[in-house]
C-alpha cells in the first residue's frame, strides 16, 4: 500500500537509511520536496537502536546579543567603575544625629550644640543674680518678681551676673555656688521648668526627624475646629497623634502664637464685638492691624 501524503523520491531515498539500522533523532521533514499539488505525511521512527554517539555540545557562557553589540534585557549592565574613586575620601553625613533622646540633659556652657553655648554666654554677660543679697537691678514689674525679693539698702552687695551653672537644670542661674545653695528652696520653684527646656531645646538641634511638624492640609468647609485646649484643638483639626510630652511641648510651643491670634480672629471665639463679647471696637482695630 503506497502512502497517500509522501512523495515518492522521497520514499526510495529514505528506504536504505531505514534498512541499514540508522536511527534518526530528528525526522527529516518532506515538505520542501514535495509538489504544491501533493500533501506530506508524518514520517515512522525506525525502533532500531542507533549507532553513532550523539556529542553534546557545551552551553555558552554568556548571551550572544552582546556580540552583535545589543543589550540582553535580563542581564546587568556593567559599567567601569569611576576614575579616582579608590583615593576618593569618604564624605561625612552632615544629617548624623547629634543628640540621641537619652542624652539630651547638657550643661549649657558645655553643650555640643554651638548656639546653646552661645546662649550661655550671652546669659552670664547680661543676666543678674537674683540672691536676694544683692541690690536692685531695676523696679519689680510683678510680687514674684526674683526683684522685688532684693534690698534697696546701701548695705546690700552690687549687682553680679551669673556665672554658677545648677546641677540639676544646667542653666547659669546664680553668681557663686554658696547663693546657689544658700537660696535653693526658691530655685526649686523653677528649676524642674528650666530642666525641660535644657533639653527640650537639646531637642530641637538633635539632628532627628519630627514628625510632630508635619502638619495637616486644608480643612474642609464643612468642618469645625474647636479651640478649648490644645487637645481638642489638635484632634478637631486632624493633626497627628502625639503621645509624647516632649513632642506635645515642641508642636505647642511653635504654635502658640499663631494660634492665639488665628482663634481671636476666628467666627467662632469669645473675642468679639458682638454683645457679651471680650473685644472692643478699638481692639479689633488694633489686633487687626497687627
């Protein structure tokens, strides 16, 4: 029975390869021997075992395209490394953090940071010793004035500046350590403050990130602030929760003054002109004016 979709050339050619045993791996395809007018059939594999060794060729080692002088897609790109860079110097990170939040507490005088120093002269040059030993440096403005504690005698010490760092609030505060201790009940009163601001603004120059200063975006008209405390305050004009004092003492304290002013001026505060309002006409204009 002759094959319906072989040619015939093809047939006798194949004939003795296939009686003398050969195997062939790959079936030799007839298409391109064939007429147009006839079709090809798909070729037996002869079941005989084959007598020639088949040699694996060995796998390259890197993609051809490079050779043509393209970019493989999934291979990276190598380029020479920079002129110079081995006798580069290695460049100093200037965002370093520079105070660490468990060693914020510095005596001003010896601060790492320079304007804190700088403070710190500035205070020892202007500021007076309050020991209620010297004389007046000037009028009491108000009863717990450290002023109006002083004598006005002619028999009182002169007016000194301070020069004794606290131990304990590291702030220059008295002229010697002996009016230090000799006054320490009423540097009491004011040194657990002067200790929070030592290193609330130790803080501030620490070099670390705040997130207590990103603020929120526009309000939405719809949407009322309420300006009772800094608590609901915050919390009806969606700022970030902060959960730390530290961090609630920062935000606040660079807020006061423009929220004190936004909440005078605001539809909704005390301060106003209507009827049982704390604002007068005149002090409109004069906070407007501001």
């Amino acid at each position: 029975m002759q094959p319906g979709y072989t040619c015939q050339k093809c047939l006798r050619s194949l004939r003795p390869a296939t009686k003398s045993g050969v195997h062939f791996s790959r079936p030799f395809s007839s298409r391109r021997a064939c007429l147009p007018e006839q079709k090809a059939a798909p070729i037996r594999q002869s079941t005989a075992p084959a007598r020639f060794s088949v040699q694996i060729l060995p796998r390259r080692a890197a993609s051809s395209a490079t050779a043509r002088g393209q970019i493989p897609r999934n291979e990276p790109t190598e380029l020479p490394p920079p002129t110079g860079l081995s006798t580069a110097p290695i460049p100093e990170v200037s965002d370093r953090p520079l105070l660490k939040a468990n060693n914020l507490f510095h005596p001003f005088s010896k601060s790492p940071s320079p304007e804190i120093r700088q403070r710190a002269a500035f205070l020892k040059r202007h500021a007076s010793c309050p020991h209620p030993s010297h004389h007046q440096t000037r009028l009491p403005t108000a009863p717990g004035d450290p002023e109006a504690r002083k004598s006005v005698c002619s028999t009182s010490l002169p007016p000194a500046h301070v020069n004794f760092e606290c131990p304990d609030c590291g702030i220059p505060v008295y002229c010697t350590e002996n009016h230090w201790a000799d006054d320490y009940e009423s540097h009491l009163e004011v040194c657990d403050i002067l200790h929070e601001i030592n290193e609330d603004d130790h803080d501030l120059r620490s070099g670390r990130f705040f997130p207590e200063f990103e603020y929120p975006g526009p309000q939405m008209e719809e949407a009322l602030v309420n300006m009772t405390n800094w608590d609901t305050f915050l919390y009806s004009r969606e700022f970030r929760a902060i959960n730390e004092a530290r961090s609630l003492r920062q935000a606040t304290r660079l807020l006061t003054y423009p929220v004190t002013i936004g909440s005078v001026l605001h539809e909704l505060s005390p301060y106003n002109i209507r009827r049982g309002g704390r604002l007068t006409a005149e002090g409109l204009k004069s906070l407007t004016g501001e």
